[in-house]
C-alpha cells in the first residue's frame, strides 16, 4: 500500500482544518489603534474570535465600557472540533460529507464576519486612527477552505 502525502490525505486535511479553526479563534478578529503624536499618546485594542479584549489605553477602556461583540467565535470553535471528530471517528461518504459541510460553515462564520467589521483610518481632532479586521478572520477562511477540501479529497479517495 503506498503512503499518502499530508496534502492529499483527506483525512488530514480535515484536522488540519479543524485544528486551524480553533487557533484562529484566539487570534484578533478585529483592531483598533490611535496615536496622538503631539502629545505623545498611544492606544490599541483587539478583540478574538470569543470576544476577549486585548490592548492599552483610552481605546481599550471604550471599548470595554460600551461595545457588545457579536462575532460567532464559539461557533468556529465548535466546528472545528466537529471537523476533527468527523475525520477522526466517521468513515466513507459521510465523513467526507461531514468535513465539506463543515468546513463552508466555518468560511461562512469568517465571511460573514468580514463583511460586518467596518474599518477606518484617518485623522480624528489632531489623532491618527486606524481600524479594520484583524488577521484570525482571515485564518478562519482559511481553515474552512483546508476543512472542505479535505472534504473533497475524501470524497475522491472513496470513489476511486
């Protein structure tokens, strides 16, 4: 029996995924920062995919005064580990099913969610403001397309 490589493995593919998914969780879903270069001032903040909040400042302290996240971080994370259990514990067609659907889940959570945070960057009463999506949105829509297309090699794998 020959030995697969990683890439082509379905299976893998889909821990792959999953495991990406739940990382990409605890990585800034959204930032924030602004300096105030005449006075000297700095701040920043960031926000994961379970709407922990992270950062220093005025901005941080707005932003946990007021601001009610709505990200659907427990969400990725629930289907991540559903990914690695399907790969793991489901056979044939329906584990390839299983990670497919889950894995356009996940990219949808990441989708959708890039599409909501607003950005910004510009000058605000003398300070410079930026903000916008962070990088562990882009990790989860990564993670989702490793999850489906591991998905999709399962898939192929049977069929042949």
């Amino acid at each position: 029996m020959a030995s697969k490589n990683i890439l082509t493995d379905g299976r893998n593919l889909g821990i792959a995924g999953g495991i990406l998914s739940i990382i990409s969780v605890f990585l800034p879903w959204y930032s924030a920062s602004a300096n105030a270069g005449m006075l000297g001032l700095s701040s920043s903040f960031s926000v994961n995919g379970l709407g922990w909040k992270n950062g220093e400042g005025l901005l941080m302290g707005l932003a946990s005064g007021t601001a009610n996240w709505e990200f659907q971080g427990i969400g990725v994370l629930a289907l991540g580990i559903a990914t690695i259990l399907v790969a793991v514990l489901l056979k044939d067609k329906i584990q390839s099913l299983a990670m497919l659907a889950c894995g356009l889940l996940i990219i949808g959570g990441g989708v959708v969610n890039l599409k909501s945070i607003g950005s910004f960057s510009g000058e605000f009463m003398g300070a410079t403001m930026q903000s916008g999506v962070g990088y562990g949105l882009f990790v989860v829509v990564l993670a989702g397309a490793v999850a489906s297309a591991g998905g999709l090699l399962a898939w192929r794998d049977i069929n042949n």
